[in-house]
C-alpha cells in the first residue's frame, strides 16, 4: 500500500508565510515514510481538492496545521476532501483525516523556546 501525506495550510497573503508549507513538504519528504508529501491550503491555491486528486496513493493521511478543532477541522476540510468520517474511501483513496496539533508538551517546548532569547 502507498502512503501519502497532506498538509493543509491556511493560506495567507503575506509573503513572509510562502516557505512554510514548502519547508514541511522538504523535511517530511526526507524520511521516505510517504510516496508523495503535499500541500495545499484553505484560503488559496492549491486547493485541497486539486491537491487530492493529484495524489495516487492507496491512503492519504491529511494533516491540518491547524492548533485546534474548529470549522474547518469540523467541516470546511471534510467537505473539500468528500468525507463524513476519517477511514472514508473518495475515488479509490482512504482519508485519514488527523487531528489538529492540539494541547502538545512540543508546543510548550516551542514557545519556551521563542521566549528563551528575550530572557535577561
């Protein structure tokens, strides 16, 4: 079975924020874990149903950057990707549809860490 990763962003305008669905794309590529590592966004292209129907993996694991379940994690994504539940098979393919980051001891880490330089 092939295996591929999605990761949807939630697009922006501002420029300061275009490498960074490509830079989890690169890191994400590296492990060989996945045939194909994706990104698509929810405000801009492409789309999360163009970027679906370009992958050709047997499964599909969507990841949403995203820190918490709201409207998009409840509806705006499934509806783009086809799916009521995660585990649902669309054109061949079955979703599995992550959960977004959540209460996570590596976000802590990650905020410590963003503070650590202002620490007198």
């Amino acid at each position: 079975m092939r295996d591929a990763l999605l990761l949807i962003g939630h697009g922006s305008k501002d420029p300061r924020a275009d490498d960074v669905l490509p830079y989890y794309v690169e890191q994400l590529s590296r492990s060989g874990r996945f045939s194909t590592v994706q990104a698509c966004y929810l405000e801009k292209s492409p789309s999360i149903q163009e970027a679906v129907q370009a992958i050709t993996a047997d499964r599909v694991f969507v990841m949403p950057l995203l820190l918490a379940h709201g409207y998009h994690t409840r509806v705006t994504i499934p509806d783009e990707l086809g799916i009521k539940a995660s585990g649902d098979v669309v054109d061949g393919k079955e979703i599995i549809l992550l959960e977004p980051f959540g209460r996570s001891e590596h976000i802590v880490r990650l905020i410590e860490g963003r503070i650590e330089p202002f620490k007198i």
